[in-house]
C-alpha cells in the first residue's frame, strides 16, 4: 500500500432505500491528518455515507476504500484502524463508564498481535481503559454509574469507546448533538488535540459553526449528492475585493468612480485587492473608514450557493 493513500475514499457511491436516494454517487476523499467535516441538513445523507464507510450499511453500488483497501470486503484488516461513534453512545447505566470501556475492549476483535500472558493482557486492559478515560476528562469519575452521568459526560464516553485502540481514523457522527455549550467546546478542544497527535477525524455536522471552527475540509452533501469538497482555507481565501465601511459612502463611490462592485448602505465592495492603496486613497480624500480588509467569503454564504435553498435553510449556525 503507498504511503500517500487517502485514509478514506469512495467512487460514485450510491445508497438506495427502496424509492429513497440516500447516497447518490459521492466521490469522497478523506487524507491523512485531516479533520474533515461531513456538512449538510437532517436527511441529507450524511449519517448512511458514514453507516456505508464503517461497512454497517451495503452500498448499493460504487467503491470503498479505507486506508487503500476495499471495504466491505477488507474490513477484517483495517477496521481496528478506525474509532467510530455513529447515531449516539450506547452503554450499560448500572455500570460505570470504565467497566463499560473494558467490557468493549474485551468483545473487540483485535488483529493478530503478540501473545502474552493473560495477566499481562488485564493490565494492558486496564491501562487502555484508564488512558482513554483520561483523554476525554473522564479520568477522575471514579465508580460513578453511567446512568448519572450527563449527556456530555456520555458522549465523552462514546468518544472514550471510540478512541480504546488509538484510532488513526475517528469517525463521529454529530458528535455535539445535544451538548450545551461547555460540553460543546469540551468536545471540540478533545478532537483539535486528538488531531494535533495525529488522529485523522472525520465528522459529520448539520452546524456550519462547528465544522467551521474545527475543520480543515469540508465536503457539503445536499439531498445524498457531494456538491462541494473543498479546503477551508480555499473557501475562505480573498475573493479579489475590498469591503470598505464608511459614513461618507457617496463620497467615496464619487472617488471610485467604475471600481465599486456593489454598495450596501455604507458597505462597498470595491474591484482591489490593494487594500492599503485603497486606504490610503480614501483618508487623502477625507473620508472616513470605518472598516477596511480584503473580502473573504463565509461558509453560510457558500453552502448558500451551493445547496437548494430548503437545505441551505436547514444547515443551522
Ligand atoms: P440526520 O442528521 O437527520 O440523521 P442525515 O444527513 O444523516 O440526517 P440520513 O440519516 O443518512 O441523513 O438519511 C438520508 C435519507 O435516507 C433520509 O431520507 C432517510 O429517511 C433515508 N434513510 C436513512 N436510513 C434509512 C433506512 N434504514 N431505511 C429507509 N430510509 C432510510
């Protein structure tokens, strides 16, 4: 296997259910060390693209590739490469999340390895479980029951499942639904740090600013069809223009004569990318800025271009 394979790839994708086009033809590539995020409204297909990578789902045609090989046909040799947490964490309540974890751990198929004592496996058991515990904050919960844990700690719980064989590929579905907002940033601060270890994330999100924040591509899916795969930094690279803020708007749309795209009350997007010059013009003309820089474009103005407006609509902030 080369050295440059995509963690994840797939060919003209499709998934039907009955009449239902769930996937239709995705062609998605996922490299490594990226935090990829999944974006698109409820039903648009997101959670059946991840069921079909995990190989939970049957596609109903196209290719699967997980770290170069076939899935599902290979999933015997690499599934123990990924950590997944797909349509929310399951777990015994009247157990306590540890013994939960190592109960996971202990029915997980494990690839041919080493063989040691079984004594030596319990510790190396424990310690598994101990580790990824404290990597999700959960290390000082004692024998607390999962039943009384919150939603976050849950959650956290799930990724904690998910993480127990050190992953290089996590895959989570909505992995926020249903935090508040502390559990929220908790969860993003554990994936920013899991991905600057080198653990390749991908996530699947109906929240603009959460794929916004912590992603590093985006692949937008709207009505089971990819409609962009892109770098944030590409979407959210200068678009050619200034957007200057001024008081004196018909002052300084006189002064520019030709060179201003468009003007939104005291807001104009003027054909530069010299924003300096263009500053320097105007204050020697007397008006006054108020704001100036190079115009970039948001992630809701994108997926606004790109989706049906229905979708556009459902994809929250
Ligand atoms: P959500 O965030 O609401 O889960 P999603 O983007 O993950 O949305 P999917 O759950 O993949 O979307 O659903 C895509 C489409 O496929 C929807 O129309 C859904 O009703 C349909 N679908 C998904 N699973 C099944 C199933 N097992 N049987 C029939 N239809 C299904």
């Amino acid at each position: 296997m080369a050295g440059s394979d995509p963690v994840v790839a797939t060919r003209a994708l499709v998934k039907h259910f009955g009449p239902v086009k769930a996937v239709d033809g995705i062609d998605l590539t996922v490299d490594v060390g990226e935090i990829y995020g999944f974006l698109g409204a409820n039903g648009s297909g997101k959670t059946t693209t991840v069921r079909l990578l995990l190989g939970l789902v049957l596609a109903t045609s196209g290719e699967i590739e997980l770290f170069g090989r076939p899935m599902p046909r290979s999933g015997g040799e690499v599934l123990h490469r990924v950590g997944s947490l797909v349509e929310g964490p399951a777990a015994y309540g009247h157990l306590s999340g540890a013994t939960n974890l190592a109960l996971l751990d202990a029915s997980a198929r494990m690839p041919a390895g080493p063989v040691g004592s079984s004594r030596s496996g319990r510790a190396a058991r424990r310690a598994r479980v101990r580790d990824a515990m404290d990597l999700v904050g959960l290390g000082a919960v004692g024998r607390r029951k999962v039943s009384a844990y919150s939603l976050g700690m849950r959650q956290r719980l799930g990724i904690a499942a998910a993480l127990l064989r050190q992953p290089e590929l996590l895959v989570l579905d909505e992995p926020t639904n249903g935090l508040d907002p502390q559990g929220i940033r908790e969860v993003r601060q554990l994936l920013v740090e899991l991905n600057h270890g080198g653990t390749t994330i991908l996530l699947s999100s109906h929240l603009l600013a959460e794929v916004e924040q912590l992603c590093t591509r985006i692949g937008l899916l709207d009505r089971g069809r990819l409609v962009l795969q892109e770098s944030v930094d590409t979407l959210r690279a200068p678009t050619g223009r200034t957007l200057v803020v001024t008081p004196d708007a018909d002052a300084a749309h006189a002064l520019l004569d030709g060179r201003v795209a468009t003007r939104d009350g005291d807001r104009l997007l003027v054909e530069t990318t010299d924003a300096a010059a263009l500053n320097a013009r105007l204050v020697a003309a007397g008006i006054r800025v108020v704001e100036l820089g190079p115009e970039r474009r948001t992630l809701e103005e994108v997926v606004a271009e790109r989706t049906s407006e229905r979708q556009a609509g459902e994809v929250a902030r």
